[in-house]
C-alpha cells in the first residue's frame, strides 16, 4: 500500500486519513483526507493553532488509535490491519516517544523508567543500556530517584534517554517543552536534536512553535484538520 512514486526509505506513509468522531446528535470531522510521507533521517515539524488536529495524526500515526478512513503505512506495515498486541511490537521496534507531560510512572525510578521498554523487548541488557542513556542526558548520578523528586527538565531528560534507549528508527515528539519554562525547554529540544542527530533517527515534531518548527528540515501545517500545500 505504499505509494509506488516514493522511495524506498519510507519510514512512515500517510495516506487520505481521515478521522470522524460522534459529537452530540452528529458526527465532527477531526482530519479530513491527509497524505504525507516521511523518509529515513528526516526532521519534520507538524505545526498548527490549538484544534487543528495534530495530537490526533500523532497518535493515528503510532497506531495508539485507528483512522476512519485511510491508512497509515509504518515499517511498511498498514497499522489499521493488525491486532491490537501487533501494532503495540511494532511500536515497540519502531518507534520512540517524548510527550508534553512527560509521561514517567511515578513508582518508578529514572533508571526503571528508562529500563522499561528495554524490558518489554526482551533486552538482557536492559540495565547498562539504561543507565548509559541517562549518563547522556546528564542525570547519571540521579538514577534511583523518583520522578516527584526531578525537575520537569529533569524528567523530560529521562523521557528522551527511555525514547532513545531501543534505538527507535522514528521519534514521536508531542509539544516536547510544552511544560517547560523558555530556558529549561531549549536545553531539551538541544539535546533532542544531537542525540536524534547521533542516532540517525527520523523525527517527527508536533509543536505550534514557529521557531522549533524551523529548526527541522520540513514543515506540514494543519489548518481545521486539512493539510495545507
């Protein structure tokens, strides 16, 4: 199903997606008929206003829910014809995710935290590997602590060390600094873009910041659910 006019490094193919929820005594159209593709090594921002449905082709695009219509195309795999367990182990292999809310378990520590999608894909190394990704992000000497007791800097760090841990081929990036003050949310998305750059891995960026949106190589803006050319 993907797009024969397109290279092969296709690391995720969007095609005429459309989302329909039920609202009220009705239905209301959230993304109407949008294609994209994104290439192995790409930045891509996705921009628009509050409403424009970007955190919803985000998680189209992780297949967290399902389109109705269309397809998305990930690992050259349509994420709507599998199971649910099938579209979680693709995730698990793909993909990587860095979310506005961080999104840490609280009962569990910055090297838990980061060691468990190491775990959930059978690694036996799980531990070293955990711990050396929180040496990168600076927070070697915090690994037993909790999430209540780091910063929302600090928990962001850990949230990019567990996205990078497993090597993801594609980084999902939600409003990555949304919770963050101006100075503590440039360190992050620094760092986001040197360990991306390290890691060869394809972003891609929801943000409704202009100047974080330039900072990658390719920009999309959805305006009312359309793609705009």
């Amino acid at each position: 199903m993907i797009r024969s006019d397109l290279a092969t490094d296709v690391v995720i193919d969007v095609l005429a997606l459309g989302k329909v929820v039920p609202s009220g005594d009705g239905t209301l159209t959230i993304l109407h008929e949008i294609s994209f593709a994104v290439t192995s090594g790409e930045a891509v921002a996705i921009v628009g206003a509050s409403g424009s449905g970007k955190s919803t082709l985000l998680g189209l695009m992780a297949g967290l829910d399902l389109p109705s219509s269309g397809a998305v195309i990930l690992g050259g795999r349509d994420l709507a014809a599998l199971d649910e367990d099938a579209r979680a182990a693709l995730r698990g292999r793909l993909l990587g995710f860095v979310f506005q809310s961080f999104q840490l378990l609280p009962a569990l520590t910055a090297l838990e935290n980061t060691m468990l999608p190491l775990e959930l894909a059978g690694r036996a190394d799980a531990r070293t590997t955990a711990a050396a990704m929180l040496a990168r992000v600076g927070l070697g000497e915090r690994q037993a602590h909790y999430p209540k007791h780091l910063s929302g800097g600090e928990q962001q760090r850990v949230a990019l060390a567990r996205a990078f841990a497993t090597r993801p081929r594609l980084l999902l990036a939600d409003e990555p600094t949304g919770n963050l003050d101006a100075a503590t949310g440039a360190q992050i998305i620094d760092l986001m873009f040197a360990m991306n750059a390290e890691a060869g891995t394809t972003l891609i960026l929801v943000t409704h910041d202009e100047a974080l949106a330039q900072r990658c190589g390719r920009t999309l803006r959805l305006a009312a659910g359309r793609l705009e050319s």
